[in-house]
C-alpha cells in the first residue's frame, strides 16, 4: 500500500510518498481502508520533531514514522474478539491519542476497535475525517471528559462546566478546528456564543450559530466584551491572558494550547482555569455522531489534498487562517 512516512524530522517537505506494507490487525483492530485523513497539529509537531515540547518531556521518536490519527473509512477486516464492527461498515475515529501510532496517512491503518465509530450516514468521508480530534477536544472540554485522568499540563481532573441555556459562551480562534465545533456544541447547549476570528470567517460563524462576532483584526474583544461564563481560547499563547477581564467572578478560562497564567491574578479575579490532554473515545464519538445526523453540527472543511500531496497540506496549514480542517483524500 501507500502511505505518507517521515524519514526525519524537518519542514513538509520530509513527507515522503513511500510503499509500505498493509498492517495486520492484532486482538481488538480491525483494519480499515482509509478514504480520508485528517490533518492536526499534533501531525506537524510529529513531522518537526516534537520541539513543540521542552526538550526534557519530548518523547524518543524511532524513523520512518507514518503520521495522522484521525480517519474515515470502509472496514476490510476485523479481530476475532471485536463486536459491533463487521466487514463492510464505514467508520471514523481517532487513533491511539494520545501517542503518535495512529498512522492514518496510509491507504490502510490498523484501528483499535475501542478508538472507533460508525460513520454518520448523513456525512461524507472528508467531513467525517475532518472532526474527531477537533471535536473530541471541544466534547471533552465544554460536555463530558470521559475519563478520570489529571490533564497533563495542571495535574488536575478537569470538571466540564454544564452550560445551561443563556450562559454566555466566548470562543477566540472561532473558525479553527476546535473552535467551530466549541461554537456548534455552545449553540447546541443554547447559550448565548461569542466567536472572535479574522473578518473574513464572519458569515461561516454566524451559519454555525454564533450570536455575536468580533473581527479580532479591528476590535479587542476585552474592550468590548464582559460577564462571559466560559472562554474557550483556542489560540493560547501568552495573550490567552487578556481573556480574563471579559469573564465574571466566578467563570472559566479553557486554553486549548499552551498558555500560562499568574495563580495569584485568576485567584484575584475568582476565575477557574482549566485544562485537558484529549483522548481517543469510540463511544463519545457514535454519540457525537449522532449530532451529525440530527444536523446539529457540522465539518468546516477549509481544503482538501491527496494522500500524494500531504506536502502541500501542511505547508497550507503552515500558513494559519484555517476555516475548519484540511483533509488527505486517500481512496473514492
């Protein structure tokens, strides 16, 4: 089969288009035929190395690896012990995260069955890549974590604040990955959303259920903005700060990237500062799917590239201002 390997760390251009063999599945897999892959920032902090990550937590990396968790697919095989999948089904899913083992830019992956979801038949196989890792991330902040695991980055059990109808809802970097589904999922629960992004990704948020947006280019959202329930700061970085002056007494911060804050200012201000490591989830994902059938959420796609192309798919999202998520197509 075809498959995208790094041969060493580096720049896009260390993609390359290998043959590799078909993987076989052990107790718990089935085996897919991929028909799309989705793109992730966990993919480029793969390709780069990891230097993403303090030298000392950066994990050994053993080469050639093949990139990629999330996947849609047609399943071509499937372990004597695995119930609910049988040859024939579509299915989506994110593998083995977190890690990097999930090797989904392949035309074939060896999927534990657990990581996986019956495709929602109302979406085609570039929108059902397109989701699970952004999605999961935005579930487990904003609806369930599903799991009793200390995020990484706090040592703390993060508590989903249960968003209640009229909670107001800011979600900064809006019309990224996570951020488009955060909005959805904020609408969903009836509050009241705030999406800050680049003009340019106005209409597409107000289509998703944003009530209010802010052009982030042309207007500082802690000049305009006050008494939000809940930010969801999908950008991160040391300006995530500036975000605690729209929250009330009492509200919470969710940094999705890296962001650092003064104990004694969040403690000052009587804000909550929460954080999580995303995890694959099978069963988070079916119910996920069914919002996708019920048209309650959808998969901005901002481009799609061949498996052949994955060069090009990370040197567009190199260039940021991402509506959505981009796609490898691997088989029609």
């Amino acid at each position: 089969m075809k498959a995208i390997q790094i041969h060493k760390a580096g720049g896009p251009e260390v993609l390359r288009y290998d043959e590799v063999s078909v993987p076989e599945i052990g107790p718990g897999e089935v085996l897919v035929r991929v028909h799309a892959a989705g793109v992730n920032p966990p993919d480029w902090y793969l390709r780069e190395g990891m230097k993403v990550m303090p030298a000392e937590m950066r994990p050994a990396l053993e080469f050639p690896l093949v990139p990629g968790s999330d996947m849609s697919g047609v399943v071509e095989a499937v372990a004597p012990d695995v119930p609910g999948f049988a040859v024939g089904d579509e299915v989506f899913g994110m593998l083995r995260f977190p890690g990097f083992d999930g090797r989904a830019y392949a035309q074939y992956v060896a999927a534990p069955a657990s990581d996986l979801a019956h495709k929602p038949a109302g979406i085609d196989h570039v929108q059902a890549a397109g989701a699970p890792m952004a999605v999961l991330t935005a579930w487990q902040y904003l609806i369930d974590l599903g799991h009793d695991l200390p995020s990484p980055f706090t040592g703390r059990v993060h508590q989903p604040v249960p968003i209640k109808p009229g909670m107001t809802v800011l979600v900064n970097g809006a019309a990224g990955g996570v951020g488009h589904f955060a909005v959805q999922l904020a609408k969903w629960k009836q509050a009241h959303v705030i999406a800050v992004a680049s003009g340019r990704h106005e209409q597409f948020l107000r289509e998703l259920g944003a009530d209010e947006f802010i052009d982030y280019t042309t207007t500082r959202a802690e000049d305009v903005v006050s008494g939000v329930d809940l930010v969801v700061d999908t950008v991160g970085g040391p300006a995530s700060s500036r975000f605690l002056t729209v929250l009330k007494r009492g509200g919470t911060m969710l940094p999705v990237f890296f962001a650092q804050f003064a104990p004694e200012e969040t403690a000052r201000l009587g804000i909550d500062v929460s954080n999580i490591q995303v995890r694959s989830n099978g069963p988070q994902l079916a119910e996920i799917g069914r919002l996708f059938d019920e048209g309650r959420l959808r998969t901005g796609v901002d481009s799609t590239y061949p498996l052949s192309e994955a060069e090009r798919a990370h040197t567009r999202a190199a260039q940021g201002h991402i509506q959505g998520k981009i796609v490898l197509t691997v088989a029609s």
